[in-house]
C-alpha cells in the first residue's frame, strides 16, 4: 500500500479528514528513513513531535483542570505527568495502530524500530502535532478526547489522587465534625472482591463507586464527597 493511501486509511480511522496529507505524511518519517534517503534533517517528524508535545500537555492539563475539579496544583502535574509519560503514549500509538504508518530506514526496520517504545511515543506525539497545524485546536483536542482519553483508567491514577486527606484538609480547616469513613458493600468472589464505602461528614453521607481495596472504594466516596462540596460551594 502507498504512503498516500496509508494515510487516507489512517483519516478513516480517525474519522477526520485530513487537509494536508504531506504533515501526516512527514509525521510518520523516522529520521532513519530521511537519512537513508538522504532527505534534509528537518524533513524527519522531530518538529511535529516538538509541537505535538506541547499540544498534548495543553490539553491533557484542560482535561485534568475541568474533570479533577477538587484536585491541587500538585496532584494535577502527577496526573498530567503519568498520562504524558513515555509508557501511556506508546499505548495510545499502539491503539490507533501508528506502527503501521512508519517510514523507517532498512536498519531501524529490521532491529524492530516498528515496535520500539521511543519511537512509537515519538510518533504519536509528531502525529498529534501534524493534527494540530492541519486541523486546529479544536478538532485536536476533540480527538483526544473521543479517542484517548476514554481508555484513561481511573484506578491507573488512584495513587496520585489523595482524596481523603483532601476532604480532611478541608474539613478540618472549617473546623467541622470528623470524617468517618465505613465500609458498606462488599461483592464478587473472594479472589476478586469488590467494595463500596461511605463516607460521613457532619449531616452529610456519600457513597463512592465499586474499589478493587477498601483503601480505593474509601478514595471514591472522599471524591463523591468532594465533588459534592465543590458544586454546591460548601467549605470553600
């Protein structure tokens, strides 16, 4: 198959229609390949993936700011650095299938650069760089979101997210009643067992979503419990 019809496979894919073939084109080039073809440095996807990297920790910080609305400073940039580190990036290469699209040089190839961690991160951020200078903000930001972001794992991301000692923090700097916290549900079987908990604060109870531990079923309910607080504008 072409490099042409490549890409055009590539937009189906994605369901967005691409303008400009040639940054899609330039996005997938290793620089292997532009210099076994003796192409000038700049034609390889290195800038795409500068521009792409900057692109996708704009976004993936909008996306953290607005679905993490209780959470601080701190905990946002483990967030951000854990969806933006190489690992994750090379699984969201790996689930729109970019190894296919790869123009590598006969060496990288045959060493399975097709399959290389670093190349793979690479690419997806040069993709999501030809993305943005072909399509915009939006429609980058729209992708990552119907495509990315959906397969992001809560539980992934628990560790970096103190629920409860926020909630205790700000309880207890209004100088309210204790937070209990109690185990309510408990379900599947016992080499998988799943748990509920509820959170109690003064008059207030919050039931958190199924945890794979009690320690992470007690981090839902604090978040059911602050997410509450933060809409309804209780302890500020």
């Amino acid at each position: 198959m072409s490099t042409r019809l490549n890409i055009k496979k590539l937009a189906k894919r994605v369901n967005i229609s691409f303008l400009d073939e040639n940054l899609y084109i330039q996005a997938f080039k290793h620089s292997s390949y532009v210099n076994e073809h003796q192409m000038k440095p700049y034609e390889d996807n290195e800038r795409l993936e500068f521009l792409g990297d900057a692109v996708l920790e704009l976004i993936v910080s909008e996306y953290l700011y607005e679905k993490h609305s209780t959470a601080s400073e701190g905990e946002l940039s483990k967030l951000r650095a854990i969806i933006v580190c190489e690992e994750s990036l090379v699984q969201f290469a790996q689930h729109l299938q970019l190894d296919n699209y790869l123009l590598l040089g006969k060496g990288e190839e045959v060493t399975g650069g097709r399959q290389r961690p670093s190349i793979l991160a690479d690419t997806f951020e040069a993709f999501l760089g030809a993305l943005y200078l072909d399509r915009g903000y939006k429609i980058t930001s729209d992708f990552l979101k119907r495509e990315i972001f959906p397969n992001i794992n809560f539980d992934a991301f628990s560790h970096a997210m103190d629920y409860k000692s926020t909630l205790q923090e700000k309880i207890q700097k209004h100088n309210q009643e204790n937070v209990v916290y109690t185990i309510v549900k408990e379900c599947g079987p016992a080499h998988h067992k799943q748990f509920i908990a509820q959170v109690t604060v003064a008059d207030y109870n919050f039931t958190g979503e199924k945890g794979q531990t009690k320690k992470e079923a007690e981090q839902r309910a604090a978040k059911r419990a602050l997410d509450y607080f933060n809409k309804h504008n209780l302890y500020p």
